[in-house]
C-alpha cells in the first residue's frame, strides 16, 4: 500500500513522487500487487470537487493494482469518476518520443 502521508516521513517530501514511481515499478516486476491510497479524490468525495492534485493522483494510480477512496458525502460520484478516469482513452494514448539532436549547423553561444 502505498500511504503519502506515511512515506514522505519515512523518505522525505523532496523524494515522495520518485519512491512512488520506483514502488509501482519494482512491485510490477515482482507482480506484487498495489493498493494506491494517496487521499484520491478526497475533495470530490468530502465536498464535490476535486482538486487537480487529486486528479494527478487518480493518473499515477492507473498504475497500482487498485485505488483506495474514502467514505464520505458524495463517494457514489466519486466512484463514478474514479471509473470513467480509469477507463478513458486516455490510458490508450502514448506520448510521441522524439530523439532531440542537435544539427551540425547550430551553434550554442
């Protein structure tokens, strides 16, 4: 389970989103499963909104075996976001890497 709050004592704030990463990975390399609980859409749960930290959140779990969500007023919609995030095409789009080499004309002064 990867908990925020109880690593970044353990790590550090400075190190968290890298921990985070390395966790996810070494645990898909092992085919250990992750519980991602990191306050997932807690505002949208709490109030009905969530913030966009939250949002990053719900992307970087996409990863872990499943997403943890608190209970609370509106954990129905929450549900339902935390789904059609999930499932969106998104997750289906890759990002176009392109090799950056610099041209024998340019010249850096």
């Amino acid at each position: 389970m990867i908990a925020r709050g109880d690593l970044a004592v353990e790590c550090g704030w400075e190190r968290l989103a890298d921990i985070q990463d390395e966790i996810l990975s070494i645990s898909d390399a092992a085919h250990v499963p992750v519980i991602w609980a990191t306050q997932v859409l807690e505002s949208l749960v709490k109030s009905g909104v969530p913030t966009r930290a939250e949002i990053t959140d719900v992307a970087s779990g996409r990863r872990a075996s499943c997403i943890m969500l608190n209970k609370g007023r509106d954990i129905v919609e929450a549900v339902s976001t935390l789904d059609n995030m999930l499932n969106s095409n998104t997750k289906q789009m890759k990002a176009e890497v392109k090799s950056v080499v610099p041209s024998r004309s340019s010249h850096l002064f």
